[in-house]
C-alpha cells in the first residue's frame, strides 16, 4: 500500500548518510537468544558527533517533530525510528534535502521495529530521552499485544535510557491512555498516578493549573473507573521482566507531569502533524513523563 507521500517523485532515505545502513546495523547473530548482548551496537556510533547527548523518537511519521526539535537542539543527536517503509523514507528524504544548507547533521532516521530494536540491538544507559508521540492505539482487544508499552518495553526502556532519562508519552486515545497508565502505575510506585509530581518547569503550578499550560489532562490525570477496568484486563507481568526488576531500584521509574518541548507551537504539546490534524476536532490529548531513578 503506498500513501503517495512522494507525489510521484522518488524518496531518497540516503543510506549511511541519513537512513542507517544494514552495513551500519549488521545482521543479527545466530546466538542471538542464547546471548542477548550479542547483537548490540551503539546508535550513538551513527552520528558524525558520536559524544553528544542521544535521544530517539518511537514511531517518527514524516519527520515533523525530529525536524523542528534537531534544529533547535543541535548538539543533541536525534535518532528517529519508524516502521512503516514508506514514512521512513520520507522523513530521511525531508532530512537529506536540508543536509546541504549545513542543517540537521544530528538527525538518523532507521527502519526498524522500535520495541526489538530496544531489546536486542541498544546498549544499557546511552539514551537521554524516548520519545513516543501518537503511538498506534490498536484498539481491538486482539491487537492489545502490538500496542507499544508493555512490561518488556518499560523494562527494555530503564535499562537503555541514562540514569535520570526519560521516556515521554503523547497520545489523543483515551482507551489506551488508561493502559499506558495502567502499566505505569506498576513501575512508578501505589498511588503515584493519582499524585503524579510536577516536571521541573511546572514546580509550583498545582497540577490542574499545568494541565491547562501544556493542554493535557494532566489535571484529572485519568477516570478512576476506566483505571479500574485496565487494571483487571492487563497481561501479567512476564517471568523475565519479573527478573529484570530485581536489578532496578523499587520503584523503577517517578511519574512527572509533560514538559513540553520548545518545538512546539503555542496550544501545542509536540507540535506533530497527527496533533495539529486533529486538534482542530477539538480532541483532547493525555501525556505524561517516566524519569529513571539509578540504583
């Protein structure tokens, strides 16, 4: 299926310029189940400044927002994942067309699964943020599986982010804002998502007040009822992450109120193409932030 995002002009996604190369990635090897590590390599090796501070983006569309924060960030090397083949291209094509006026060196964008790129392939402790906006919600009971958080991923997701990293989360679905929520309330601590902690730029701003700033629910936060019902339905946590957590600290993760980036425009949370599409419908949009602690 093609979405015509090209409109009849080739994409060019530069491998081993912007799109990283399966030279670059390598082949998973055949041990790779027997030893985990194995397929390792370090995304920061991608970057022509490989000692500067690393963030990726979990499902990156057309580029909008790696585009606009890259620009305003550049000593901060973005990687952008993106699974459907056709977005990545046009996000590497949209980098690769600045990349002469000298713009956006600090921009990757990789055609991978974001969630097995994580498990097998990422180092422990080389990511400053994840970013994950407007993740697909699947919302077939069926498709649950396919959603992006689950137990694994947060599991996957402490051991990669640096200590005080964070992974931040936007969604407009509210069904799946209460599993996003549902999830994290058994890495954050009893409680913490009715009492979640203000980020550093809201300090001071009661929570309803903030909610209104950033233009989320954080306020309310979530429905106690639909909290109730996500919990009763959710996977069990998996024997292996059960494991993992014993080498993180309890909890793993604080619950913090969403900072918005200073890409985004006034009344915007990221400022992607999916949120300025449907912000004129008048959707509302939920966000929040999950900040490692260190042992």
């Amino acid at each position: 299926m093609s979405f015509g995002l090209g409109h009849g002009k080739p994409l060019d996604p530069a491998p081993g310029v912007v799109g990283v190369s399966d030279d670059e990635l390598g082949p998973l090897p055949d041990d790779i189940v027997a030893n985990p590590e194995s397929g390792r390599v370090d995304p920061r090796a991608w970057f022509e400044e490989p000692g500067r501070p690393f963030e990726l983006e979990i499902g990156s569309g057309k580029g909008t927002f790696l585009v606009q924060q890259a620009e305003l960030e550049p000593g901060t090397n973005f990687l952008g994942i993106e699974w459907a083949g056709e977005f990545y291209a046009y996000a590497a094509d949209r980098v690769r067309r600045r990349r002469p006026a000298g713009k956006l060196a600090n921009v990757r964008l990789l055609h991978a699964d974001a969630a097995e790129f994580l498990r097998w392939r990422c180092p422990d402790g080389v990511c400053r943020v994840i970013h994950l906006y407007f993740s697909d919600p699947w919302p077939k009971a069926r498709h649950h599986k396919k959603r992006v958080i689950q137990h694994r991923f947060l599991a996957e997701a402490w051991r990669v982010l640096e200590p005080g990293g964070e992974l931040r989360v936007v969604t407009d679905h509210d069904e799946l804002w209460v599993w996003d929520m549902a999830h994290f309330e058994q890495w954050v601590g009893g409680g913490a998502v009715e009492t979640a902690t203000p980020s550093p730029r809201t300090e001071g701003v009661d929570r309803g007040e903030a909610a209104r700033l950033h233009g989320t629910q954080m306020g309310t936060f979530i429905d106690a009822d639909a909290l109730a019902r996500a919990r009763a339905s959710l996977p069990e946590m998996p024997d292996v992450v059960r494991v993992m957590r014993q080498h993180m600290p309890d909890p793993p993760f604080e619950l913090l109120a969403f900072d918005r980036p200073e890409s985004a425009g006034s009344g915007e949370i990221v400022g992607t193409n999916f949120e300025r599409k449907f912000r004129v419908e008048g959707r509302s949009f939920h966000a929040g932030v999950l900040r490692k602690r260190a042992r």
